[in-house]
C-alpha cells in the first residue's frame, strides 16, 4: 500500500489501463516530457490478454499485422511463431514491450480506478483509485479497452452449484484440469469456439449449451511462414501503411464484384478459396456480403453445406447452422477443428432455444426438458463491450453531469475519442470510432498518436483545454448510426448492438466508415485547428 503522501499525486495525465493502448499511450507522453500514471485493476500488464486466458485463447488478427508499428526496432528483432497468436505469447510480446521501452515506472498495478472527477475552476480532473490515490491531473486518458468488462451470469440458484464455474474472461492464471470431468459450456461466441475443441479433448463429457450458432471460419493456423515474415519485415514500413489506410486494419484481398453477379460456380469457388485461406477475410469474399440480404444468404449457405459436409449428425448440423441473423452481422469467429468437434462421442450440443437453462442446481444445471450432471460450467458468455468498463468508473464532467447520465440512451463521442461537457478527457478506442471492427493495434495507435499530438499543441499554444463541441459531437454520432444503417449490421443482436447485456441501449456503437476514412477525418480535424472542438 502506498503511504498517504505517495496517494496524493499531481500529474500532467492519468492513463487508465495497461493494455496495448495503455502502454503506448505512456510511451508517447513521456517522449512529450509529461508526467503521466498509469492505473491497472490487473496484477500485471496486458489488459485483454492478461485476462483471457481460457485454453485455445488466440487473436483472430495474423501476428504479423496484430503487434505495434511505433518503434522499427521491436517490429524488426520480434519474432512470432504463429501465423495467430496464441494468448501466452501475446502476453510475453506485452511484457517484453513494458521492459524493453522502461514503462513499468510508471504503471500502478492492482489498482482499480474508481472515480474521475472534473474541476472547472482548476480545469483539471481529479482521480481516485480503490487503494486510495487522489490523484490531480490536466489530462485523463481512459484507455480501459472495448472488451474488458465481463457480463457476471446471472442465472438462478448460480450460489448452489457444488462444483467450480469459471468466466473465459477471468480465467484462473494456474490453469483448468478437466480431465475426467463432465463441463458445461455456456455461449458460443469466438471464446467459447476457440476453448470447446481443447475441452472436449480433454474432459470426459462435455455439454455445449447454445443459444444462438455463429458463422466460424476455419483459421488454418500454422508455424508462421518464415519466408511470409522475410518478405514483411523488407517491406514493414509500406505493409504497415497500407494497414493503416484499409478499412479494417491490416490489407485483406479486396474482390469489387458483387456475389449476385457472378455466375454461382464463380462464386462457389471465390468462397471455397477463402475458406480454403481462412480467417476474417470470409467476409470480404464479395463487395455486398454486408450491405446486401440476398448477396449476404449465399455466404450463409456456403457456410450451411460446410457446416454439413463437416458435422456427421444432421440435427447436430442444423443446430449449429445460423440462421437468423445475416454473416457477419455477429462478429465472426476463426477457429481450430470447432465443428468438427461435435463428432465427437464425449460432445453433446444442447440448443437453449428449444430448452431453455431453467436454473443451475446444486450438481449442474437444469434445462426445461431434463438435468444435466455437470463438475464444472464455462460460463463464455462474453462482456459488456465498448462501454462497460467506462461506465463502471465514476466520471464527473463539466456541471457534476455523470458519463452515465450522459449516456443513457447510448454512447455519445466525437470521433470515440471526446466527450461534450468532458473537457480534457480522452478515450482510447471509444464508442464511435472503429475499435472492434479493425485491427485494434493499428487503431490504438492511431488515438494514442492523435491525442499525444493533441496535447503537444495544447502545451505549445498555451491552452488548458480542449473539449468537444455538443454540435460536432451529434453530427458524428448520427454520422455513425447512418453509415451503420447502409449495412446490415443492425440486424442482429451483438454486443455491437449493446443487444447481448439486457437493459443496455440498442445502437450500433463502433464506426463501420473504415480506418482510413476515419484516419482522415482525424487529421482534417486537426488540419483545421481541432475543428469540433473548444480550445481553452
Ligand atoms: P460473445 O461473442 O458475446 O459470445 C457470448 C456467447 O454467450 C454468445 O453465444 C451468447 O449467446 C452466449 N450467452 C450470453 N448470455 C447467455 C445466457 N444468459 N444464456 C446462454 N447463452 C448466453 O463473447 P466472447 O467472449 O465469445 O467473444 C467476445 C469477443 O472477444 C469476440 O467477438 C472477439 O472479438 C473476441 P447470444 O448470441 O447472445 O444468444
């Protein structure tokens, strides 16, 4: 525990958050000359990869697009082993980020921020901590990534159950022994697809109880291509280039043709090639797959006939197979062997929509046709993305308005990155900015640059502040709700949608207009003297 006077602190910025936005966020201000804290709940750094640790956790971005760019060193003298990264070693790569550039100095670990306070008179905000810092600072940089706050299972009679239940998200750092016991795994979002094929193979009898199927590419991970990582590291400077002006953050081949307007064997094979190549890049097999229903549902029914020239059982087939929300839509997941796991002898797929989990008991759970005798649950049920881990610390703007107030209805940001009646407050990869639909490195490190940037310009023009105006704020947030309607994203139910924590508002919250656009954007902002913005 720090003494009294090491809580009471002035800073010039808070960063809340040790993750990968975090730690460059630090490594940018200090080469501004700024005193900067970081504050992390977690034992060590790492943020999402600290946490996840549930077997099989791995990036769905290929490692050689999914680290940073900032320094040509690190980039140059790394080596990755996988063509997808596995969470242990992404973890090390962090670690290794931390030492390499000194950083840990100035990071606090085991501490929870728990309030953020703004002072007008002194235009300056105010932050505590669960261990008791009060700290003073011009700048607070939440940095507290989009997918870190977990969605506690809220099932009935959860306090009886007798054997040990885990959150993918909060797995155990010592590790889970199945072996010999009867699992239930809970959700089949891209944890529960990348841990079920190494449960499975491990426990005695595993249950996978479903709600709702997603569309999973095969990642046909491999040793990475010692040629493939030559060739981009020859060439980092221009391949991280053309990542940052892409739509998603790294270059996925691009097709312009419509899939409606080519002939179905043309199509049929455009899509057993990139099935064939694996990962995320499924979805851009045609120019329309996301904005078109009819373009859209010959993806899906690619995917139903592999899904069945994979699956022996047919109703296991069928269960597995989405069919009520369009590709895409829920972000798609990238796995190892997951559907041919349910051909499995020691695997059953219970489908919740037909018998639904009635309350956990005291040795398992009970749906509503039978009991189902369980040691262990896997609840993989997922988080409250995006805007969860903001709420869940107390800011207080301009006025005493609370950010929770604020958003009520949803999240209102000028370009994710700034709130009206927040002066001084940034956020990292916020609501309204591309976050979750990129390569999130790319986009950490294109808000950290422009904040870094931001403050520099601050100091060097003598101002104490910058706030976003109420007006620039509405524009970009209808901007992002109109671009999100062009596509058919708002049709499922995602935790993009905020549709997967009950109560939550339902809106689109990332920004669909690409990186590129986006990173544009940014910088006209700034070509125009922070346009949208008040300077104080
Ligand atoms: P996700 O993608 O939100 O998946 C959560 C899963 O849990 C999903 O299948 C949900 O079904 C299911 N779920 C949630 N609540 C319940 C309840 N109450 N009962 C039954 N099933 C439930 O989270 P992940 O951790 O897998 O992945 C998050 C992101 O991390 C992922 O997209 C990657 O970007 C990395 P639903 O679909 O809501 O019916």
């Amino acid at each position: 525990m720090p003494t009294t006077d090491e809580k009471k602190l002035t800073l010039d910025a808070v960063i809340v958050g040790a993750g990968f936005a975090g730690l460059y966020m630090l490594y940018r201000l200090r080469g501004l000359g700024l005193s900067a804290g970081v504050f992390e709940a977690g034992k060590g750094v790492g943020g999402t990869w600290y946490w996840n640790r549930y077997p099989g956790a791995r990036c769905d971005v290929e490692s050689m697009d999914y680290s940073y760019s900032f320094s040509d060193e690190l980039q140059q003298e790394w080596r990755w082993t996988e063509r997808y990264s596995a969470q242990p070693e992404i973890l090390k790569y962090i670690n290794h980020v931390a030492d390499r550039f000194d950083l840990r100095r100035d990071i606090t670990l085991e501490t929870r921020v728990t309030s953020a306070v703004f002072d007008e008179a002194a235009s300056r905000w105010t932050v505590r901590t669960d261990r008791g810092h009060d700290i003073s600072a011009q700048f607070c940089i939440m940095a507290t990534g989009c997918l870190s706050s977990t969605q506690e299972p809220k099932f009935e009679r959860l306090e009886s159950f007798t054997g040990k239940w885990y959150h993918t998200g909060r797995w155990p750092h010592e590790g889970v022994d199945f072996t010999g016991q009867r699992v239930g795994v809970i959700g089949t979002g891209s944890s529960a697809i990348q841990s079920i094929p190494i449960i499975a193979a491990q426990a005695k009898r595993l249950f996978v109880f479903q709600r709702t199927p997603n569309y999973s590419v095969p990642a046909h991970n491999a040793p990475l291509d010692p040629e493939y990582e030559k060739i981009v590291k020859a060439n980092y400077a221009e391949f991280r280039r053309q990542a940052r002006e892409s739509r998603v953050g790294f270059v996925m081949e691009k097709n312009d043709a419509s899939a409606l307007e080519v002939a179905p064997d043309v199509r049929a094979r455009e899509y057993e090639t990139r099935w064939k190549r694996g990962g995320l890049g499924f979805s851009s097999t045609f120019n329309d797959i996301l904005f078109n229903q009819a373009a859209n549902q010959t993806a899906a029914d690619f995917f139903g006939a592999k899904i069945r020239s994979i699956v022996r059982d047919p109703v296991v087939a069928d269960t597995l197979t989405p069919k009520t929300y369009p590709l895409g839509t829920k972000r798609l997941c990238v796995d190892t062997n997951y559907y041919a796991t349910f051909n499995r002898d020691n695997v059953t797929l219970v489908d919740l929509r037909k018998t639904p989990i009635e309350r956990i008991t005291p040795d398992g759970l009970r749906t509503s046709k039978q009991d189902y005798q369980l040691d262990s649950i896997v609840f993989a049920i997922g988080f409250d993305a995006m805007t969860g881990a903001l709420l869940a610390v107390d800011i207080r703007g301009r006025g005493g308005r609370t950010l929770r107030d604020k958003w009520a209805e949803g999240p209102k940001t000028y370009l994710g990155l700034s709130m009206a009646g927040f002066p001084n407050l940034f956020t990292i990869t916020g609501p309204g900015s591309p976050s979750v639909l990129s390569n999130m490195i790319v986009s950490i490190e294109q808000h950290a640059d422009w904040i870094a940037d931001c403050i520099d310009y601050l100091r060097t023009n003598g101002r104490r502040s910058i706030e976003a105006m109420a007006d620039a704020e509405n524009e970009w947030v209808q901007h992002v709700n109109d671009v999100g309607h062009m596509t058919l994203y708002p049709q499922a139910n995602s935790w993009y949608m905020g549709a997967n924590i009950p109560g939550k508002p339902r809106i689109f919250m990332p920004y669909i207009g690409g990186v590129g656009v986006y990173r544009q954007r940014c910088d006209e902002v700034t070509a125009k003297g922070y346009e949208g913005f008040t300077l104080a």
